[in-house]
C-alpha cells in the first residue's frame, strides 16, 4: 500500500482533536496527524480560491508525496518552486522524484543537479556519479517477465511472502478483513494479513483471512516463514494482548513481531527484544540458514528515513545487537523491504539510490560475506511508479507496484525469471584431452566480472545467464595460454555449449619423452624418395628447435622410421638420410650438434602388424612412417 514506506513506512495511528480556527488551521492538524487525504481536500479548496503560500505547496505535496500518489505531488511542488522562494534542499529532492513518476527525466535530473550542490547527501552524490543510471538501467532489463495476479482489489495489496505452497499478503480489502476500523491517513480498512494458494505454474488461488489470532484492528503487515513453517516474523502497529504502545509524540508506531504455530493455530506472540516505541522497525527477511534477520527500521543511527539493519538468531532462539548494513546498502533516503535469496543476495527497495521513479527494486550480490554495490534490476519490475515488496522461490517471484495498469492503490505482480545456462570444456587444443582444474571467468560485455568458477576432473563448466545478453568467457591454467571467446545468450530460458581449447606454453618434459607427440607433430613430411627439409616439416621443426632452446641442456635422439614398402636394405638407408637431414637442418638453425644425435630404424619398429607381404591401408601404414624425437638427458 502507498502508506506502507512513508516517511519510513509510517503505519502509525495518532490521536488528536479537531480545532475549529479556520481551514487552513483544520487542515494542518488533520495533515500533522498523517490523515493526509482529508487534509488534502481542505487544502486543495484554499488552493482553488487562489490563496498560495511556500507552507501551502509544500504540504500538499508532501500529503500526495507521503501517499505515494507522487505525479499529483509534482504539480504542487512545481507552484512551490514557482514561487521562487527559498526551500529546503529535501525539496529539491521529492520534486526530482515526482517528475521521475511522470517520466521527465531530464527536469528531474536538473533537479537533482541542484539537489546535490544545495545538500551533502549520499542521494545526490550517487546521482553525479552515474549521470547515465537510465542506461545502465536498460541495460540490465528484461531478465524479468512480468504479469498480473487474481488476488488483488480496490484497496491495498502487497507484501507477499511464500507460506509452504500458499503467499501470505497484506491488504486493506473490506471483505475477509478481522474488523471494520478505517485508518485516517487511507480512509481505508486498517490492513490484516490475508493467504492464497499457489499452484505448479505459479498461479494463485483464493483468498481468506490468514488468522484471527494474528490479526487485530490495527495494521498487520510483511510476514515471514522459517522452512517448517512452526515460525512467523511480521509487522504490526504497537498492540499486542489488547495493549496499545505510545511514543512520546503520541504515536502507535510498527514493530516486529513472532509467532509459533501450535496446534494448527499461531499463537505464543511476542515482540522482539529490539523493538522501542519511540522509532520503527519492520518488514522482516531471513537468511536462508535462519540465523539472521534482515529489517528496515528508523533507530538511533540510522542514516536516513528508513535504513536496512540485520540482527543474528542463535540456536536458542536468542537475538544479539541489531547492525546498520552501511552506506554501501542505506542513503539518507528510504531502504525498505528486504529480502534475502537462495544464494544470499540482498533485495530491496529504495529511493535514495538512482532508480525510474518512486522506490525501485535493487540487488546487492553477498561476495566474501559482504554485500556488494546495489544494482537496479531494471524494467520491467522496476517503472515510474513504486516497485517493492520482491520476494522469489527458484525461477518464480512475486513484487508489488502501484503502476497505472494495477485496479488497485497498490497490487500485487508475478514474475519469472529468465535464465540462460551456458556450459562447456576446457581441452587441450593439440591433444584434446580436457583440462580439469581451469579457471574460468565470466565477464559482461562491459568486462565487469560477473562469476567464476573452476572447471571438474572432467573439464566441465556452467554458468547461468541472463537472457539477451553478451558476455565474454576466458579460460586459463597453469603452463597454458589464457583464451576469450564472447556469447550472446537467447531472448528466451535455454542452453547453449561453448567449449574453450588452450594451447600449452610450458611443455612438462623429461628424459624418455617424445617432443613430437607433446607437440603433436606426427610425421615430419618428406618427398618420395627424397630427405631434404620441405617447408611444412621446416615448421614442425621449429617447435622442436624453440623447445630445445628454452631447455639449453637437453639432448635429443633423432629416430626416423618407414612404413614396410620397400627393401629392408633400402628403408634403412632412406630413413637414416632423413634423421641426419633433420639433424643438419637443426644445428643450422642454432641447435649445438653436440645435443643431437640421429638413426634411421627403416621399418624396424613397426607400430602395427603392416610388414612385408600384409596387406594394409593407406592409413595403416602411415601409422609406421613417423619422427620421433626422444628426450635422453634434461
């Protein structure tokens, strides 16, 4: 709902009486007691007569802005700015926002220009920053297809939560709702928590009060489940066993609560230790081992309206000292509804870091048990509007918007997540035979590092992907030269091989080893009948002479052999002249005659039965005419 972020998700009740001294005298009470609805009508009247003040302006705008209705904020703060006088730098701010929700990019961002020279604040250094965030905002969207559920109304619908195979949500709906209490600031019923199923597919059935021992008359809100489902954390107003808690302003302010279920019923409903009547705190996230919750809250320290804190849960239930997540995480603007992913990953809302519009939906990735710079999820969950309230399970998510399309102030979306899987194996390029061991990196087309991994015994990686994306994938190992190849995923979920070969710079080597099958050179070519050197065994050569030079104490033993087609007699001589040609033209090439010896074995060491008289293939016989290079000191 719209009240459920405001000034820090203010909920809060506040009991005041009415003094008859004149309109505007009415109105400001109704707005300093957050009944911003009634107050708006009252002072919209005075508008219309033409009466205009910077106090006028600025508290209608702040009642649409606090209500979330930030398009129709952004006519009054423009009177208020057209009036020239001078405002707080707060100002500067909510009119950037309000003109973001109507999607004039550039006012706003000329607005937030002045905002951070008028304002030491974190939200308008983070704008200068990235002056081109819409860019990198649509540069990250599409990854979420998103559509509409059948449990929302006219009212207030958001902040599901998944409850085993249901979501427990929040409404102000009048139908199923525990009691008939209007809430001043909405003019609607106070909200209960209220449970549908879920099906295979995602699709969510019907609704009904989630539980009459939860629920009371004032607001309940934003649950969460352990996995057995014997334990709750939610938000509700200061009320607990008929009992009403104050703040020193008079206020009923949000706090934290648990519940057990026991006997098919919730009960055992007790506030957390941590809670204060005098600041707020709400909107609880496990972790997926359940031993940290994450909430927003507005205690002493925090850096802005509302900050992101996380507090540990030992074995026995017990809670330590809550811990502000940090600049990195919170501004002096609202961070609201977190959640925490299979993987640890922080989701949350916020309008302090630069976004679309309203609050957008912002991922902080969990590196080294640290939580990394915020990124915008981008369209289509994040618009103009207000995006909150994310919440996934696998590839499948809910999150709630109060964007046009909605029949409600607020409604709750689905979404699916697409997602791309990319695998492949790292091989040798000479020999073929996999790499295990290989480090392979994952980088977007922007060469930021996205993921990394390290490639099985059997040479295998995987990565997931976003869909419609580029990335760049480089394998590297020890005693190999680093290789890149670029990938381009789908529009749509699928998968896709991307071996990567290496080509080995370091040859592991030692006495008895053959450099032509390390170097994978077969067959040193010669002419028929012929020993001299030919161009493509020149080649071949050098690799061997290059190994030998980079080992200047090696010797090696030159063998030469041919296939059984000819006389014993003359193979021998043949591949003989062939050993010392190769030999010559090695120390010619700067290889001292010293470290190379040279013997022709004819067809001597046949590698298969091809001798005289057997009939053979071409192929088989190739087999027996070979080069050897025997490795016989180091």
């Amino acid at each position: 709902m719209k009240t459920r972020y405001t000034i820090l998700f203010i909920i809060g009740i506040t009991f005041f009486s009415f003094g008859q001294s004149g309109k505007l005298k009415s109105a400001d009470k109704k707005y300093d007691t957050y009944s911003y609805i009634d107050a708006i009508e009252i002072y919209e009247k005075v508008a219309e007569k033409g009466y205009k003040s910077v106090d006028l302006f600025q508290k209608l705008g702040n009642a649409y802005y606090f209500n979330g209705e930030l398009d129709k904020a952004s006519k009054w703060y423009g009177d208020l700015f057209a009036l020239n006088q001078e405002v707080d730098a707060e100002y500067y701010f909510r009119y950037a926002q309000a003109l973001k929700s109507q999607e004039n990019y550039t006012k706003s961002n000329e607005y937030m220009e002045l905002f951070n020279k008028k304002s030491p604040d974190s939200r308008g250094k983070l704008f200068v920053q990235n002056k081109d965030y819409l860019s990198d905002i649509n540069a990250v969207s599409g990854k979420y297809t998103i559509g509409k559920t059948d449990i929302n109304s006219e009212f207030y619908d958001y902040g599901p939560s998944f409850f085993g195979d249901q979501v427990v949500f929040t409404s102000s709906r009048s139908e199923g709702n525990s009691h008939s209490k209007i809430h001043n600031w909405t003019n609607q019923n106070f909200t209960d928590l209220f449970v549908t199923s879920i099906d295979n597919n995602g699709k969510l059935g019907g609704v009904e009060n989630f539980s009459k021992e939860i629920n009371t008359k004032y607001n309940e809100s934003s649950p969460v489940f352990t996995k057995d489902g014997k334990t709750m954390y939610f938000t509700r107003n200061n009320y607990n066993d008929g009992k009403k808690g104050k703040s020193t302003d008079k206020s009923i302010l949000e706090k934290i609560y648990k519940a057990e279920l026991v006997n098919n019923e919730w009960t055992n409903v007790k506030e957390l230790p941590f809670n204060n009547d005098n600041y707020k705190t709400a909107h609880p996230a496990l972790s997926p081992d359940e031993k940290t919750l994450y909430f927003a809250s507005n205690m002493p320290g925090s850096l802005g309206m509302s900050d992101l804190y996380k507090v540990s849960i030992d074995a026995n239930g017990n809670f330590g000292t809550p811990e502000n997540l940090g600049p990195t995480i919170n501004t002096e603007g609202r961070e609201t509804f977190p959640f925490i992913d299979a993987d640890n990953n922080l989701f949350f809302a916020s309008d302090g870091h630069p976004g679309l519009g309203g609050l957008d939906v912002f991922e902080a990735k969990m590196v080294n048990n640290s939580f990394q710079k915020p990124q915008n999820i981008g369209k289509p969950i994040n618009s103009s509007k207000d995006d909150f309230g994310y919440v996934n399970k696998d590839k499948l998510g809910f999150f709630t918007s109060n964007r046009d399309e909605g029949v409600g102030f607020d409604d709750i979306y689905t979404f699916t997540i697409c997602t791309y899987t990319l695998s492949g194996l790292i091989k040798d390029i000479d020999t073929q035979l996999i790499l295990p061991n290989s480090k392979v990196v994952l980088f977007d087309e922007n060469m930021n590092k996205v993921s990394e991994t390290t490639s099985s015994e059997k040479g295998y990686y995987e990565f997931q992907l976003d869909c419609d994306k580029k990335y760049y994938v480089r394998a590297s190992k020890e005693e190999y030269e680093t290789a890149e190849k670029t990938f381009t995923s789908n529009k749509t979920t699928g998968t896709s091989n991307l071996d990567i070969e290496l080509k080995r710079n370091v040859i592991p080597i030692e006495e008895g080893t053959d450099l032509a099958k390390v170097l994978n050179i077969s067959i040193i070519y010669f002419d028929l009948d012929k020993w001299n050197i030919r161009p493509d065994a020149a080649e071949d050569l050098e690799k061997i002479i290059a190994v030998m030079k980079q080992y200047p104490t090696m010797v090696v033993d030159i063998r030469s052999h041919t296939d059984s087609r000819q006389t014993h007699k003359y193979n021998e001589l043949l591949s003989d002249r062939r050993a010392k040609s190769t030999l010559e033209f090695m120390v010619k090439n700067g290889i001292s005659r010293s470290r190379l010896t040279a013997k022709g074995y004819g067809e001597n060491q046949l590698l298969n039965n091809c001798a005289d008289d057997v009939p053979c293939s071409e192929e088989e016989h190739q087999k027996n005419r070979r080069s050897e290079f025997i490795v016989i000191k180091m």
